[in-house]
C-alpha cells in the first residue's frame, strides 16, 4: 500500500467555500499518468496538481494538473493554489530576505514552462499571489458569425458589444473566445446551449467561452447583494468549459489572463492596465481576481494574475 498526501484549499477567495476548489497532491512520483488521471476523477474538482521536485533549474517546484479529463499545460487557480499551499505548509520556506520583504517568489515548472508566482507574506504566512503567465498573449478571430456565438450561450447577437470588443480568442498558455457583453444582466442570463456549442465552437482554438460586461461606475453594480469580497469590482464575468466535468468555472486565471490581454490591447495608453474581475457568482461560488498587463510602446509584454487562497482540508490517500 501506498500512501499519498493532499491539501484541499479555495482559490481566489478570501472567504472559505467560496472561489475555485483545489487538491494538491505530494508522493505521487513514479506513478502512471493513468493513476494520476484517475486520482483527479476522485476529487472531481476542475483541477487537481501534483507536485514533484524539480527538473528545470531556477524551478521551485515540478507541478502537472489535471482536470477529471485531461492533462492541460496551464491553469491559474491550480498554479496560484498551489504556490500559496507550498508555502503555508512548509513545503517552501521564505528566507530571512523574503520575510524582511513581506513576499517571496515561487516558480512552478509547468508543462507550458515555469510560471512564477510572486507569494505575498503577512507574519511569514501567504496571504496572496500573483502569477506571471510563461506566454505573451496570442490572439486570433476565428468565428464573425455574432448571431451563432450568441446562440452558444442563449442570448442575442445585439447582447455583444462589438466593434473593436468584438469576440476574439485569445491565449496566455491556454485559448478562450473573450465575449464582451453590453450589461451585467446578460452576463447573469446567459445559458450554455450545449448543441449549439457544437456546432460553432467545438474542436477551434478557442471553444471555451469567456463572458464578461463592465460594471456600472466602477463596480456598483448591485454591490450591496454581493458578497463582501467580491463588491467593488470592475468586471462581471462567467466562463463556460462544455465537454468538461464541470460545464461553468467559478474563478478560471488562465481565461483572465487572456481578459487582461485582450483589454490591455485595446486600451491606447501604455504602462500596468489594472482591472479587479468578480467570476462563480452567479454559481454560488463568487470569486475575486486582480488582472494586469505592461503595455510598453503599444506592445503587452507581461499579463499576471492575483489573488487570495484559503486551506480547507488536508488528510491522506492509499493506494492500493
């Protein structure tokens, strides 16, 4: 029998059983993708990690992850959850230097190459992180048809802002078709037409859909019926994963990394573009995001995306 360890914890989020759900697993080396695969199927959360020393120099850590399907390259809740997890367990510790700081980084060797996370501390203990995704933003217009990419999700083709925020897939390491929507209101009427997703969108580039409208005045929208840590955000967001276990994603950082790219490259100035996104909401699971991008000379040369972790659970699994 073998004995394998894991952390449960909730990503971006600074309230318990709220944000995106996350297992981290250690002592899984040499153990069978299959295995793995099916280890994922067994929390049947959107993703699970397993951590592994590492194999790339100037790497903390190896980490792979899954979703109950599939092995991706790139995610954020799981590269996030997973950094803040290493260092509230002791796995990695800060250095005198990094406590003097009040930050640490942690650099994940993923399948798309290292990721860093900068860990922000409060007394030596991880309060936030913030990644740097490993690819510039990729975009590409794959599908023009605005009356079929809104009958993916149920709405109207006038639902789209269009124009220069017209639909446009776009990757971080990882594609989604980013959708701007007129309202917040269309954002919570959307439905995922799952037929409909099949025949526009399955098998391109891009075929998770990102939805999103700005909030009125910077973030009032109905603020006052949101959760407290969700209010005051800029962005309402849902991102639907059709084909997956779990068909919508309450708190997706590698979707809002191409939302910061996508955003940054259609604002005219330079410098960090900043933007704080509210997603799981109409889930029961909301979630908080801090989306950046550099934009220096027209051009974006870093997307990073923050926010808290909270640790539920941890225990111990045998294998048999």
């Amino acid at each position: 029998m073998r004995t394998l360890r894991f952390v449960t914890a909730d990503v971006f989020t600074s309230e318990p059983f709220t944000g995106n759900q996350l297992a981290v697993v250690f002592g899984a080396e040499g153990l069978p993708t299959a295995t793995l695969q099916a280890i994922t199927r067994e929390f049947n959360y959107a993703e699970t990690t397993f951590v592994f020393a590492p194999t790339v120099p100037g790497t903390t850590r190896r980490v792979r992850i899954f979703t109950p399907e599939l092995e991706v390259p790139f995610a954020g809740h799981p590269t996030i959850g997973t950094a803040h997890v290493l260092v509230a367990t002791g796995e990695v510790k800060p250095s005198a230097d990094d406590l003097a700081r009040g930050e640490m980084l942690v650099v994940l060797g993923e399948n798309v190459g290292p990721v860093p996370v900068r860990v922000r501390l409060q007394d030596g203990a991880p309060v936030h992180g913030q990644l740097t995704t490993a690819q510039r933003p990729e975009e590409r217009v794959e599908v023009t048809d605005l009356d079929a990419l809104a009958s993916t999700l149920s709405l109207s083709a006038s639902d789209f802002v269009g124009g220069p925020h017209a639909p446009a897939a776009v990757s971080c390491g990882l594609p989604f078709l980013i959708m701007p929507l007129t309202s917040v209101e269309a954002v919570r009427r959307a439905r995922l037409d799952l037929e409909a997703w099949r025949r526009v969108l399955e098998g391109k580039w891009a075929a998770w859909p990102m939805i999103f409208a700005m909030t009125q005045s910077g973030g009032s929208d109905a603020d006052s019926a949101l959760p407290e840590h969700v209010r005051g955000c800029d962005i309402r967001a849902r991102v639907f994963v059709p084909g997956s276990t779990v068909p919508e994603d309450p708190a997706t950082g590698s979707a809002n990394a191409c939302l910061a790219a996508y955003l940054a490259a259609r604002t005219p100035r330079d410098g960090v573009l900043q933007w704080a996104v509210a997603q799981g909401v109409e889930m029961g699971r909301p979630s908080r995001l801090a989306i950046e991008a550099h934009k220096a000379h027209g051009v974006i040369d870093a997307v990073r995306v923050g926010g808290a972790t909270v640790m539920i659970s941890d225990g111990t699994m045998a294998l048999r």
